[in-house]
C-alpha cells in the first residue's frame, strides 16, 4: 500500500508521523518509568515495615529473654539486651504508626500489637523491679499469672497478620513491577525498530542525496569547464584585440609623428628662414621692431622644440635610431632632470622585436610617469636583463608604495601596462607595500633571432 502512494504525500506525512512515533515511545517510556519509580518506592517502604514488624516481635522476645536471665542469675549483662530491645521497639512502633496512618485493618492491627507490647513491657519492669527489692514471691506470682505470656501469644499472631498482609501487598507490587519492565521491555524494542528504520531511512536519503550532489557537481562541473574555456577564448580575443589596438595605436603614433616632423617641420624651418631674410632686408631697426624680431624668433625656435618633444613621445627616434638600451638611458636622463629625482640604470642589450622594444619603452614611461605623480621617491631603479631565455625589465623606487590588494580609482595605467604586457606575450607583477616602495617587473619571451638593441 506505501508503495502505491506518491512520493510527494509520503514525504507531507512521513515527518509527521514519525514525529507522533517518537512522542508516543517518549510518553510511554516516562509512564513506565515513572511507575517503576513509584513501585521501587513502595517496595523500599513495605521492606521497611516488614524489618519493623520483625524487629517488634523479634526484640520483644529478646527483652523477656534478657528479664529471664536476669531473674535467674542476678547479672546486670542480662539486662543489656532488655534495655536495647525496649529501645527499638519503640522505635519500630513510631515507624508503623506513621507507616500504617491511613491503613485501617493494619492499623487496628498495629494498635492491638502496642497495646500489647506496652503491657508485655510494663510486666518485664514490674518483674526486674521488684527482683531489685527483693520481693521475689511478687515478681514470681507475676509471671506464673501467664499475663506476658498471653501478650506475647497476642503480639506473635497480630505481628504474624501484618506480615502476611505486608507480604501480599509486596507480592502484588513486585508483579506490578514485572508488567512494568515488561511494558518498558515493548517500548525499548519498539524505540529500537523505529530507531533502525529510521537510520536505514535515512542512508537511503542520504545516498540518494549523495547521487544527486554527485549529479549536480558533475553538471556544474561541465558548467564550469564551459564557462572557463568561453573565459580564455573570449580572453584571447581581449588579448588579441589589444595587441591591435597596441600596434594600431603605436602605427597612428608613428603617422602623426611623421607627419609632424615633415609637414610642420617644414613650416616652422621655412617660418624661420623667413625671420631671418626679413631681419637682413631690414637693415637697422627701431629697437621696437628688433624686439619683435626677436620674439617672433624665440617663438618659432619654442614651436620646434615643442614640435620635437611630441614626436619623441608619440614614436620616440632614439629608439628606432639608437636602440632599446640607448632610449631608455636618454628617457631615464630626462626623467631625472625633470623630476630631480636620481636614477640608478642596469641595462643589457636584449634580443626583441621592435614591437617588443616599443612595449617595454612605454611601460617605462608609465612607471616614471606615475612615479613622479604619486611615489613621493628619492631614487628609482631601472634594470634591463635576459633571465632564463626571457626579456626582464624592472622598475622600483623607495616611495611611499601602496597597497596592491586595495580597489583604487587610478588603476587604469597599471592596467593598461599590464593588458600591454600580456598582448605581448608576457606577463607582469607589480609589488608594493605601503611604506616600503613599488616594484613594477615584466617577462617578455626573448626572440632569438632579433637584433640585441
């Protein structure tokens, strides 16, 4: 029938109902337990009134025999049993008295056995009295009235009653007690099969948790797998579109650059060669006039300059004339001046390309150039080097550094630097710890083959 069930309305009511099931043995557990409790209690106390039902008749017995001996041998040890028996008896008979309160047949009972043992007790300290002031014929009248004895016979047959009654009443509770254990026995063992099918419920989820996260790890996995090679595949478009945008960036630079060194250089010398036909022609002047001559000069020789400057910053000569080393001893040069601040150079001649070349010029340009905005240095270092068949360049400085892992809004040169390097084929790492200066180290792949510049 449970398997005829769907799967959906026995996962509604099966949390539920082993719910009731738990609370169910739980309850029945605490009753039984709680019974047991009571029943061990009743039996503790009806062991304890038999013990004093037994220590009444007992001891009472104990004290006639104690008054015997002493009667008979005139010795005070006798009299030790007497003593201690009148003792307990009175203790045992407060115990009953309390123990049988609410018990009407056992406490007429008990009351007949005080009765009894008050009087059995009067006739032994009468006896032993009159022993002591030598009215033997006295005590011996006593005990051969056979009053004591009557008393005993009495106490004997109620005492024998309350035994019997407390023995059945013990009987009684001790089966009660055994239906108890049995009851708790059932619980125990049904809380064990509901306890076993429950484990074996759930390693059954469990595995079939256990399939299913297999499943989707094994689906993410695959998710994952795609997501990372549509990742590098889109990088190496990134990657690739960089390098042309690079090398369309450094060819529009070169164009200006020309075009600038042959169109407006052409001006600016023809402006000049102007300047200087017209101060001949002119003869002597009015020094308002050569003054102007001479700012009009100084202004054209400034344009050139100027004019010179940005060709070197779009397509810088000495690189293509001079070579990688040379340039970046020249740009180091005038980064010092500039800035005043000191540059220790080591530089090799390497092996590159000269798109290689232009990419290791620029990224030292944009170390210098941050440098002298935010650095705060007193020196820098730049080394140039071959290490383990690939170009090294570093740039450090003892500025105040920053710290690499903080999101910061003026990135974007790093940035690029580092898109730069690896469109090249290499890769770059920057460290720096706020205090201790910066480090800007790149890795490009040697070309064996390319001139060392």
């Amino acid at each position: 029938m449970l398997a005829t069930i769907p799967r959906s309305r026995r996962r509604t009511w099966a949390a539920p109902l082993a719910a009731v099931i738990a609370l169910g043995v739980f309850g029945l557990n605490e009753y039984a337990y709680q019974r047991l409790s009571d029943g061990l209690g009743d039996v503790i106390r009806r062991d304890s009134a038999l013990e004093q039902i037994h220590t009444v008749v007992r001891r009472m017995v104990d004290a006639e025999t104690g008054q015997r001996g002493y009667l008979i041998s005139g010795r005070k040890e006798y009299l030790a049993p007497y003593e201690g028996a009148v003792r307990d008896v009175g203790q045992a008979l407060d115990f009953l008295r309390v123990y049988y309160r609410d018990d009407g047949r056992a406490h007429g009972l008990l009351a007949d056995v005080e009765k009894r043992s008050h009087e059995k007790l009067a006739e032994l300290a009468t006896t032993l009295r009159m022993y002591d002031e030598g009215r033997h014929d006295d005590w011996r009248a006593i005990i051969a009235a056979g009053v004591g004895r009557q008393a005993m016979i009495a106490i004997r047959r109620d005492g024998s009653e309350l035994l019997a009654i407390e023995s059945a009443r013990l009987e009684k509770q001790r089966t009660l007690m055994a239906t108890e254990l049995q009851v708790s026995r059932i619980a125990v063992n049904v809380t064990t099969v509901v306890s076993l099918l429950a484990l074996l419920l759930f390693l059954r989820q469990g595995m079939a948790f256990d399939a299913a996260q297999r499943q989707h790890a094994a689906a993410l996995q695959t998710e994952r797998d795609h997501l990372e090679s549509e990742v590098a595949r889109r990088t190496a478009e990134l990657t690739e579109l960089a390098g042309k945008l690079q090398s369309t960036r450094e060819d529009e630079r070169s164009r200006l650059a020309r075009e600038l060194h042959d169109e407006l250089g052409a001006l600016l010398t023809a402006a000049k060669l102007d300047a200087a036909r017209l101060k001949r022609s002119i003869g002597s002047m009015a020094p308002e006039v050569e003054a102007r001559l001479k700012h009009l000069n100084d202004t054209i020789n400034h344009g050139i300059g100027l004019k010179r400057r940005i060709i070197e910053d779009l397509r810088p000569s000495s690189l293509s004339n001079l070579g990688l080393v040379a340039a970046l001893q020249i740009q180091a040069r005038d980064f010092a001046q500039r800035s005043e601040i000191k540059v220790k150079t080591e530089l090799e001649a390497v092996p590159l390309a000269d798109a290689g070349q232009i990419t290791i010029f620029r990224l030292v340009q944009e170390c210098l150039t941050n440098i002298a905005k935010y650095a705060g240095a007193r020196e820098v270092r730049l080394v140039l080097d071959e290490r383990d068949g690939r170009v090294h360049v570093s740039v450090s400085d003892d500025g105040k550094g920053f710290d690499v892992n903080a999101r910061r809004g003026s990135a974007s040169g790093l940035l690029g630097m580092r898109y730069r390097v690896e469109a090249a084929g290499g890769v770059m790492r920057v460290s720096s710890t706020p205090g201790s200066g910066t480090s800007v180290e790149a890795w490009l792949p040697a070309e064996p083959d390319a001139r060392r510049t």
